[in-house]
C-alpha cells in the first residue's frame, strides 16, 4: 500500500508497518506517476479523486467532514465510490473489490460514468498533449514567435 499526503500536508508521522509505502509529496512531488501504478485509491474529499477518475479504478473516500466551510469542494453527490466510514468497512470494501472487481463496477460504473462526464465534458479523450501542441503551433505562426 502506498500511503501519500498532501502536497499541503508535512512529512507524515508515521509509524513503519510492513506493506504499506510512506510517500510524502516533498520527496515524490510527480503525482501523476503515482497514479499510474496505483489500482485503487482511497482519497477524503481531495481533487486528486478527479484525476484518478480518468483511469477508471475503484476509488474508496472516506466519511469525514469537507475540509472548507466556504465549500470549495465538490459536494458528496461527486463521490463517484463508495464512502466508508470506518477501518473494517474500508476494509471490507478493499476485500470485495480485490476478490470480485465486477461487484463493485456493476454498482458504480453508472456513477464513474455520469461524473466523468461532468467534470470533463468531451475533454477526456486523451489528446490534451495533441490539443496543446495544436495551440502553441498555430499562436507561433500567427504572432511570428513567443515574445518576453
């Protein structure tokens, strides 16, 4: 298991157990190659969440308050996993998923779906690089180059 704080967060304290992975964001700032490797993630209400949902894995949120109190998060109704409220339902959850992964898409496939879909309308399609690149060719050959 790989256990990761974040990017906000300071180096965890936490006691060594064998099988999990401390991971702090000062030391392994690439996110996005964590995600990569992971096949599951278990998030609170951090965005990090709708980066993974692009990879179409179970993700587990856990039942704790939204951290703002001006709601800059989304609400619950984007919580496209299941939420746990506790160590043995994580755990019971975590079990399911790894003996029958089809429980848990034939419950959460419509939700993963209709929220992906929110969030990211017709853009997770996997061509952000070849977007990006159009746009930076076509302002070089109309302003002539980049100027500083």
């Amino acid at each position: 298991m790989l256990l990761r704080t974040h990017l906000n967060s300071n180096v965890p304290t936490v006691a060594s157990y064998p099988n999990i992975l401390v991971m702090p964001s000062d030391l392994w700032p690439d996110t996005e190659s964590i995600l990569q490797v992971s096949d599951m993630l278990i998030c609170d209400w951090s965005s990090i969440a709708f980066d993974y949902l692009l990879l179409n894995r179970p993700t587990f949120f856990l039942d704790v308050p939204a951290p703002f109190r001006k709601g800059f998060s989304l609400g619950p109704e984007y919580r496209f996993g299941p939420v746990v409220g506790s160590l043995s339902e994580l755990t019971e959850q975590l079990e399911k998923v790894l003996k029958t992964s089809s429980d848990y898409w034939r419950e959460y496939t419509q939700r993963h779906q209709t929220i992906r879909r929110d969030i990211y309308g017709e853009w997770a399609d996997g061509r952000a690089t070849q977007r990006c690149l159009e746009r930076l060719t076509h302002h070089i050959g109309t302003t002539g180059g980049f100027s500083r």
